[in-house]
C-alpha cells in the first residue's frame, strides 16, 4: 500500500495504511524548495534524511540535516525543511489529524486540517 501526492516542493509517499496509530512517509524534495515553515496542533514527528543535502529549521535555528539522524519536532514546534540537493526524508509520525498552520509558504497555500479516517464516526 502507498499513496503518491504530488507537492509544489516535489511528492510524499505515504506507505502506511491510514487506519494505523502512525503514519509513514518518504518526502522527495527538489533542490532549492523548501516546505511551509509550519506547527502542527496535534502532530509530533521525526525526520531521518536518507539521501542528499537538506536543513532543518527548528527551535528557533537552521542546521544541516545529518544523515540517518532523528529529528524529533513536537506538536505546536514551527518547523521548516529545504533541499539544497534533491534529497528524501523518512517521516515517521503520529496519525494524520489536526491542523497544519502555515506560517510562512513559498506557494501561498493555506492552513491544512486533516482527519483521521479511524476517528470519523460509523455510520451503521
């Protein structure tokens, strides 16, 4: 099972099923993009670069990414990623819900709230 989801930034993988309690991801950057500086409300995650360059923005610094190093980045923690080479990122995180807020975005979009297919209510 994978989704492929096309992104201004270039895609996201997702090879989790979406009724798990986390989620997984590959992110595929193009050099020079960079995604939303973001906070999400409810999502905590963590970031492994597995291949090229890539920074990080978190608390408040911008640091080159070490490769096969975990980036922790808590619900309400603004957050930015940019590639300087064509890179991927593993994301492993908790369920897709909640809202992502956009504090800043390169291609003007707008916040983003998901939820979680297991959290809708059955209807019988």
């Amino acid at each position: 099972m994978s989704q492929i989801i096309s992104k201004p930034w270039g895609q996201e993988i997702i090879f989790t099923e979406p009724n798990l309690p986390y989620t997984g991801k590959i992110l595929k950057i193009s050099a020079g993009k960079r995604l939303s500086l973001q906070y999400h409300d409810q999502k905590t995650e963590t970031l492994v670069l597995i291949s090229g360059q890539a920074k990080i923005t978190h608390y408040d610094k911008t640091e080159n990414m070490e490769p096969n190093f975990g980036y922790t980045i808590l619900a309400n923690s603004i957050h930015r990623l940019e590639a300087v080479t064509d890179s991927q990122i593993i994301e492993t995180s908790t369920p897709e819900t909640g809202t992502t807020f956009r504090v800043e975005d390169d291609y003007s979009r707008g916040n983003e709230t998901k939820t979680n297919i297991t959290n809708l209510p059955h209807h019988d």
